[in-house]
C-alpha cells in the first residue's frame, strides 16, 4: 500500500517514492532521522513537506508495517 502523502516520481531509471506535491525523496526524512535529526531539522531543510505530510507518511509507514 502506499499512502495518499506519496506519490511515485518516474525517473530515467526507475521510479522513486516523493511526498505528494513534491519531488523530495521519502528516503531523505528516513535518512534524517536515522542520523538523529529531528523532524522540525528536516522540515526546516525542505520547506516545502508541510509537517502535516511528514507525519502522514510516518503514520501511513507505521501502519504499513504493523499490519502485514
């Protein structure tokens, strides 16, 4: 399942999962946050993932893999 905050971007060579409405990688706030960054660290980096988005697609994420 993929979340209505996702959209999939093709690119030349395949395709990569990017917030709704944007072309910023989902990996990239998975990236900061594994490197200890806050959530408010990442959004300030990309102004344009609204954290209602953000959060979206961590709660959409969370339940992905909770329920499979």
């Amino acid at each position: 399942m993929i979340s209505s905050a996702i959209r999939v971007q093709p690119l030349p060579f395949g395709a990569i999962p990017c917030f709704a409405g944007t072309q910023i990688p989902v990996k990239s706030m998975f990236d900061y946050l594994e490197a200890g960054e806050t959530l408010d660290e990442f959004l300030e980096q990309y102004p344009s993932v609204t954290h209602t988005l953000a959060v979206k697609v961590l709660e959409d994420s969370r339940k992905s893999l909770l329920t499979n």
